[in-house]
C-alpha cells in the first residue's frame, strides 16, 4: 500500500497530523471518512501520483493523528478546527494553494475548509454527502436506521465511548456490511486497521467529539454561512452512491446536486457505482472522476 509515499507526522496547532505523501504535481488534498482511516485511499491515492502530489491524511482524533482535548461545545473537534489542521498541513508541506477531495466525515471537513480558507482552495470533491446542516434539517427515520452513528456517537458521554470500546469489530463490521456493497473490497489487513483505530480510548472518546460537533456547533457554523450567504466560490464535484440513501432520498428536491448548488457556485458531479464507501469498493471510477475533474487546474 502507497507504493513510493512518505510516511510523515506533522505538529499542528494543538495537535499531530499524520499523513502520507507521494507523487508529482498539483497538490491533492484526500480526507477519510468513518469508520475508515486515510487507508480508504490506498488505491486511489497511488493511481493519481503520477499526475498528482498526493497528501492522505488522518483527521484529527483518527487513526495515527493526535486526540487533543475537547471542550463543553466540542469546538476542537468542530470541521472548523479540523479544517484549520489541513489548511497548517499543507502550508508546512509547501502548498498554499490545492485541491481536496472528502470522503464522509472528510467532505465535511473538505467543505467547511473551502467556506473559510476560499484562498486556498482551487477544486472540491465530496464523495457521499450533503452539507451537515442540510443533512440534519432532513433527517428521518431513513437517516436515523441507516447511518446511526450521527445520533448515537453524539449522545453524552459515555454512553457510546462504552459502546465502541466494548466492540470495535462489530462497529466496522456493520458498518461494512450495512453501508457497503462488496465486503471483500476490505482485505483483511485494512479490516484490522480499522478495527484498531477503534481500540485507543482517546481515539474513540475525539470521534464521538466530531459527531457531537456535527449534531451542533458544525449546524452553527452552516446556518451562519446560509443566512450570510456565504457560498463556495471554487468548482465543486459531488459523487455519490448509486446503491445508497443519496442517489434517492432527495430525488424531490433534485438529488444531490441541486443541494449542492444552494451552497456552491459551479456544481457538477454524477452517483458511482457501489455502496457508501464506492471509493474502496470501486477506486478506478472514483480516481478517474477526481483525475478527470481535477485536470484543468486554476492557477
């Protein structure tokens, strides 16, 4: 896995980013999801290095990134915070300027970094989701079966700290075999990875921060945005499922792209064939959405 990458920690403001870095070109941005690590990427990542500086990172409180302390309205693990991170990362990697591509709890960061840092970012890929506002002002029922973690790991603590620590190969295995759609695009090296992620309690205690950030502070954040019509000025390319909740649940409002584009200026963007995690399931479709969108760079 990332043939010819360079393993790295960096020092951040109030925390470690772990990232791998490989590749030659225009700097890539690739943020994981959950319960996944920057290891989602191991396909996709060493198909765009010939064309790309490829960074992979653990988000904070995941995988080998530090888990700073939290606070009462979980601001450090706000996508704020998390995108502030990226933003450090790759300025001490040289890159002032780059694209970013968001898988699940990564999109949501990808999106909240090209709200604040507009200068920063030149194209966005979010893969699987809409805004997190926009998810929470549609929940039902559907959202509340299918993708439990957004209520449960934001209940106090610690309630679900106990929960994950209690069995963290149940959490990825449903989480695989209920969201996914071909369970042997997890070989099993990349199965107990994940699995381990979820041993460390400081690590499960910053996840179940990030999803108590997204049940409030992160909605604060993007019902600002909305009533100050903030907007993402750079191109955006939204990928989802075509076996998941997104390919149909808004089909009424016109899927996700129309979404998209209440807060983003040039949309575009198609469903991928596989489940929610289509980018191990199907990683030469999905790099060669991101290769093909990303190939005319603005300067």
């Amino acid at each position: 896995m990332f043939s010819g990458f360079e393993a790295k920690t960096l020092q951040v403001a109030g925390t470690s980013i772990f990232v791998r870095v490989g590749g030659t070109g225009p700097p890539l941005l690739l943020l994981h999801g959950f319960p996944e690590t920057h290891l989602m990427w191991r396909d996709i990542a060493t198909a765009l290095a010939p064309r790309f500086t490829v960074v992979a990172a653990d988000l904070r409180g995941y995988g080998q990134s530090g888990c700073p302390a939290s606070s009462a309205d979980h601001a450090p693990y706000s996508k704020r915070t998390m995108a502030g991170d990226m933003v450090e990362v790759m300025r001490v990697l040289g890159f002032e300027r780059f694209m970013i591509a968001g898988h699940d709890r990564g999109g949501r960061v990808a999106y909240r970094l090209a709200l604040d840092h507009p200068g920063q970012v030149s194209k966005i890929a979010v893969l699987d989701v809409i805004p997190t506002a926009a998810a929470w002002d549609r929940a039902d029922a559907r959202l509340a079966i299918s993708f439990w973690p957004w209520s449960l790991l934001a209940q106090p603590e610690p309630l679900p700290e106990r929960l994950l620590a209690a069995a963290p190969d149940v959490i990825v295995d449903n989480a695989i075999a209920q969201w996914g759609s071909a369970a042997d695009a997890f070989p099993a090296e990349i199965r107990a990875a994940y699995i381990d992620a979820l041993r460390d309690p400081d690590h499960i205690h910053a996840i179940c921060e990030e999803y108590r950030a997204a049940a409030g502070i992160d909605r604060d954040h993007d019902a600002l945005d909305q009533a100050e019509s903030r907007r993402i000025a750079c191109p955006l390319l939204a990928l989802w499922s075509s076996e998941g909740g997104l390919e149909n649940w808004y089909a009424d409002e016109g899927g996700p792209l129309a979404i998209w584009r209440q807060w983003a200026d040039r949309v575009e963007g198609s469903a991928v064939k596989g489940g929610h995690f289509f980018p191990e399931e199907n990683p030469g479709e999905t790099a060669m959405a991101l290769s093909r969108f990303s190939h005319d760079v603005p300067g």
